[in-house]
C-alpha cells in the first residue's frame, strides 16, 4: 500500500506524463526496497488517469487544461516468493503469495501540464 502510495503522489506532482512515469517507477523501487519485500520477479506497475471523474488514460490526465480537475492512480502488484519458509507443521502452505494495492492522488488543478 506504500508503494502504491508513494508512486501516485511522486506521479502527481510531475507536469508531464513521462516524468510522472519515472517518478512513480522510483517510488515504487524505493518503498519495495526500504520495506525489504523481495518480489519474485519485478513489481507489476499499472497506471491510469481520470479527468472531471472519467476514467482515462495517465497520459490524458497530463494532457488536460489546468483549471479541469484530474486524478492519476497507480495500481503495483508484487509476487512475493515463501520458498525461504519452509514448515512441516504446515503442509500444503502456498510457496507465493500476490500483493496488490491501488492509490489515487489528484493534480493540482491550477498547475500547468504537459
């Protein structure tokens, strides 16, 4: 949930898309890291947008006028491997488990996009 969280508020204080993109994907890196939770595999990052409370693209939510209220949301999914767990008293126990979380955070309204 911090990772999600962490990308989408470093996401929505970008002016433009690609550097929103950047900002959320090192978000996501450093909060993963500094939390320790080893994904199997590298974290799954879904972006979307809405503008006047539609469903949209990221990139579309970058792209409307200041004044129009948008959001961008950021969706991160992690496979965390239990391999290292290894318990007889629990037979059966699943060896991965998928994390996922979602955070919404909106634009400035009166900020200039790009």
């Amino acid at each position: 949930e911090a990772a999600a969280h962490d990308a989408a508020r470093a996401a929505s204080i970008s002016r433009d898309a690609g550097t929103a993109r950047d900002a959320a994907r090192d978000a996501v890196r450093r909060q993963l890291d500094w939390r320790r939770l080893n994904c199997a595999g590298a974290p799954r990052m879904t972006l979307g947008g809405s503008v006047r409370g539609r469903s949209t693209s990221f990139d579309a939510a970058y792209r409307s006028p200041a004044g129009q209220p948008a959001s961008v949301t950021v969706s991160v999914t992690c496979v965390v491997s239990h391999r290292d767990l290894r318990l007889p008293a629990l037979p059966g126990m699943p060896l991965r488990t998928t994390a996922s979380a979602t955070f919404t955070s909106p634009l400035d309204r009166y900020r200039s996009r790009g």
